[in-house]
C-alpha cells in the first residue's frame, strides 16, 4: 500500500514517490520522498516496516563550557549566575495595549508592574498552511519577528515575578492572548493567574483582582477554531483568486460569505420586475370653522380591498369622488407606548454611528477603543476608563449600573422619567454571550459636557451618543395619543361606497425622548366628532 502526505502545493494528500524511512535530530521516525505530481518533498511523520533494523540518530547532550579560572571572567560569570538566580518578587500584570497598561497601572499603584504585549505575542506562519491537517488540524505557531523583543523582556519580567496576572480582554480574542503569553514566554502556571474586567474603573479592577482565574480552554480552543478555520478557507482560495482573477484579491471565512450575501442581493434587485400601482388620496377639511386641512387615503370600496394598477382604473373613480360627499363615520382614539432602544451592542453601536456621525466600522472600534483603555480626563479621576468593553453582543447592565441611572434621571426630571422595575432587553442573538454587559458609560456622572475638553471631538461625539443611549434606556416609556378616523364617500347619503382612512398622534407623555433627539414630527390630525360631514 502507497504512502499518502498532504502537498502544501497541490493543496491535497498525494502519494509519496520514492519514500526513504528517516528519523529526526531527536529519533522520530518519519517518511520523506516527493509529490507524485508537483515533484514537492513531502514529509510524513510514523514509524513503518522500512524503519525496522535501521539505527537510530544518537542524542547527545551539548557540552558544558569549561569554567574560566580568570580572576576577571569568573566575576562576570559570578555576577550573571547571581542575576540569574534573582530572588522574586513583586506582581506582574500584562495587558495588550500601553494605554491600557497607564490605566489599569495608576488603579493597582506600588507592588504592581504592568507591561503591555502590544497584542497578539503569536500567530500562524503567513508563507504555509500551518495547519497540520493529518494532525487533528494542530496549529503552527510563531513569534513574529517584530514580536520577539517583547517576548523576551515579558520572559525576563515573569521569570523575577512573585505573581503573574495576565488581565487580557475579556473575551475569546483576550483569553487566546493570555494562553499565547502562558506558552511564549514558559510561565511557571503555578504563578500565572488570569483576570478580567469588563470596564477600567478602580472597583471594577480591585473586584477582578480579588477574583482570579485559571485560563478558560474553552475560549481559547473556540478562538483558535475560528483562526483555523480563517485559514484553511482564506489560504487556500485567495492563492486560487490570485491565481485564476488577479494578484491583491483576498477571500476569507466571513469575508466571502457577506460577498455572496452582496451578490445574490444585487441580483434580486436586477432580477426585479417593476409593477404599476396608484393609490388615491383626498385633502378633506371641515366646511365650518377654520381648521387645518388633512390627507386621508382610500382602503376599501364597497367594504373589499382593491388594486389601482394603471392611470385608466383610477380615473372613473376619481369623477365620482370630486363631486361626492364625505362624512365620518367613525373615531377610534386610544394611547401608544414607544419602548427606548437598548443600549448598544457592537453591532448597533457601528449601525448608529454611521447613520449619526458618518462613522466607518472601522473608526467607531478604534474610538470606542481609546475611550475603553482610559481618558485623563482631570480632577480626582484621572486616568479612567469611560465606557464598558466595547465588543459585547449582549444588552444586559448591570444593577450598579442601572440604580445610578435610576438616581441620575430622578434628580435631573422627576420620577415619572423613572419606570417602576428596572428595564430588562434581550438580545436578537441566540449566542450572545449574556454574562457580559452592554456599551455604557462607567458612570452617568461623567457628563459628556464636562469632560467634552478632554476628548478629541470624535471621541466627544461617540461618547455622547454612548451617553445618551443608555441613559434614556434606562428611562420611562413615551406615550403618544392616537386618532384614527373612518371617513365614507359617496353620490348620496345613502350610497357611499368609498372607505377613507387617516391616523394621526401626539406626544402626551415625553419619557426618554426627553433626552434621547429622535424625529418628533408629529402628523397633523384632525379632530372630527363622529357624523360630522
């Protein structure tokens, strides 16, 4: 039976032409030969019948170097073996960013040293697969060379440290990092804990610190699937793009699929067979008195639904209703309640952001971000985080949260802006992550005015609407009163086929309008009593 490997160049497994049975520097048994194919050498790790008989490598262990006996060098050798066997001491807590590391510093004080691993310490290789799918998809990891100077002043840190805290983000992509620094720098796991906090504040940082953590496997592996799985389709097919379309395409997991979601849009719209319809409408006002007039659209002719699809359908109709009369026939009025929005996700954050402040995506993370990681924002605050972690699917606030809201709006209105019972909003997500919080402020008392001279003006912008949305939806409901007439056409009195309707409201009660800008237009209405012509 052939031996099969898998060819980095042809992208499949491939017979192995002329196999030799090999070990490796450290007595591995293995399979070398070439692609049947494409001539690649191929590689497959096992041990084979060919290996029986053959001797294996000899292991031998590198010699010591001899001591120098030299007055001079053997001080400096005393004095390295000294620093090497530094008494420990001190925390140590690693983040991503050097904003963040200034942030969560100024809250931990003497004790703590806080480095920062400027992101991501590993990756996969970009010139292979580096997915070893005979493997169990194993993973090739590496230091970038960028990376490794970091690496090895984290090394230096951590090797010294009593305690090592590593306060990542606190989601999949964090928790990948912290995992990455455990194996990057050869942390001694009986030192290393793992923290995380939602927000940058004092007590959100004190309250982590007294929870620590082992790291979660489970985030770790479901980051390191999705990274595979970038891989896997967005190596393979942008080789095939650059190949077959031209150099600079890039295809990938997510990518391709919102393409395709593009695509087959666009061809519904093409696809798209425009039909006539007309709709007729009448500009009634009240013979007496001097009243506003109003619009009111036609639904019914002799009490059935109808379609005008041509100018020829409509106009009989049209020479009858200019010289016919038109009475009420009824009045329906009741009371609307309009929910505020909850406070934002990632998603709708970006959503709102564009519509508002003509904000890309990409721009709302990278503020959103700064205003995350910490604002010096003066005062006895300092440094502070402003705004919860801003990658969330999920709309929950927490009861701190909410009750200082609570008290904000009763103090700034009065307690009808107040609901009785706290607010409660779920997600349209069936994933969402609920143990984490919405985007919100840190506190509401960190005014956008206030602190609008320490923010860039895009900042102050996302922060304000930040502000905003999660203050009114933690406030009461707007009520609007509504008016629906009912008004009947015809040649006579007694004959009138024609069914016209107009809806019309009005705000009755503000409630979070009163903070939160939204249209506010209000439908002129008007108010007719009932068998009134």
């Amino acid at each position: 039976m052939s031996e099969l490997a898998y060819c980095m160049k042809c992208k499949e497994k491939r017979e192995i032409l002329n196999p030799q049975a090999v070990f490796t520097a450290n007595g591995t048994p293995a399979t070398r030969g070439e692609c049947g194919v494409c001539g690649t050498t191929l590689f497959r790790m096992g041990m084979t019948q060919a290996h029986e008989g053959l001797p294996k490598p000899e292991i031998t262990a590198k010699p010591k170097t001899k001591k120098n006996t030299s007055k001079k060098k053997n001080t400096a050798s005393s004095s390295k073996r000294s620093n090497s066997r530094r008494k420990r001491g001190g925390k140590l807590v690693i983040v991503e960013s050097p904003a963040k590391a200034r942030t969560v510093s100024n809250f931990l004080g003497k004790g703590f040293t806080v480095l920062a691993s400027k992101g991501h310490v590993r990756d996969l290789l970009k010139t292979q697969l580096s997915v070893d799918i005979e493997n169990n998809f194993e993973p090739k990891y590496r230091v970038p060379n960028d990376k490794r100077d970091t690496i090895k002043q984290l090394k230096q840190e951590t090797d010294h440290a009593e305690e090592i805290y590593l306060a990542t983000d606190p989601d999949r992509e964090g928790e990948a990092i912290a995992w990455h620094l455990l194996q990057a720098t050869d942390m001694d796991v009986s030192r290393t804990k793992r923290v995380v906090f939602h927000e940058i504040t004092d007590k959100a940082v004190a309250e982590a610190f007294e929870h620590p953590r082992e790291i979660n496997m489970n985030l770790v592996n479901a980051q390191q699937a999705r990274r595979i799985l970038d891989r896997l389709v967005g190596y393979n097919i942008t080789e095939l793009l650059w190949d077959r379309v031209r150099n600079r395409l890039s295809a990938g997991r997510v990518q391709s699929i919102a393409l395709r979601m593009v695509v087959d849009r666009e061809r519904e719209i093409e696809a798209f067979v425009p039909v006539e319809y007309w709709t007729l409408d009448a500009d009634l006002h009240k013979q007496q008195g001097d009243t506003k007039p109003f619009r009111a659209r036609l639904v019914k002719i002799n009490n059935e639904d109808f379609e005008f699809n041509t100018e020829a359908q409509v106009l009989p109709h049209l020479e009858i209703l200019e010289r016919s009369i038109y009475q009420v026939d009824s009045v329906k009025r009741g009371t609307r309640k309009r929910r505020p929005a909850a406070p934002f996700t990632t998603s709708t954050l970006q959503q709102e952001a564009s519509r508002r402040l003509g904000f890309n995506a990409g721009k709302t993370m990278r503020i959103a971000q700064q205003l995350y990681e910490g604002i010096d924002i003066g005062g006895d605050d300092g440094v502070v985080g402003l705004i919860t972690y801003m990658r969330t699917d999920s709309t929950t606030v927490s009861e701190q949260a909410q009750q200082e809201a609570r008290e904000y709006i009763t103090k700034r209105w009065n307690k009808e802006y107040v609901p009785k019972t706290p607010p409660q909003y779920k997600t349209k997500s069936k994933t969402a992550q609920e143990a984490h919080e919405a985007i919100r402020p840190t506190s509401v008392y960190h005014f956008p005015t206030e602190i609008k001279d320490s923010l860039t003006r895009d900042q102050f912008k996302l922060y304000n609407l930040i502000w905003e949305r999660f203050v009114a939806s933690q406030m009461e409901n707007a009520i609007y009163n509504t008016l629906r007439i009912e008004i009947r056409a015809g040649e006579t009195s007694t004959n009138m086929p024609y069914l016209f309707r107009v809806s019309g409201s009005t705000i009755q009660f503000m409630g979070f309008l009163a903070l939160y800008e939204e249209s506010r237009d209000e439908d002129a209405s008007p108010d007719e009593d009932e068998g009134r012509i």
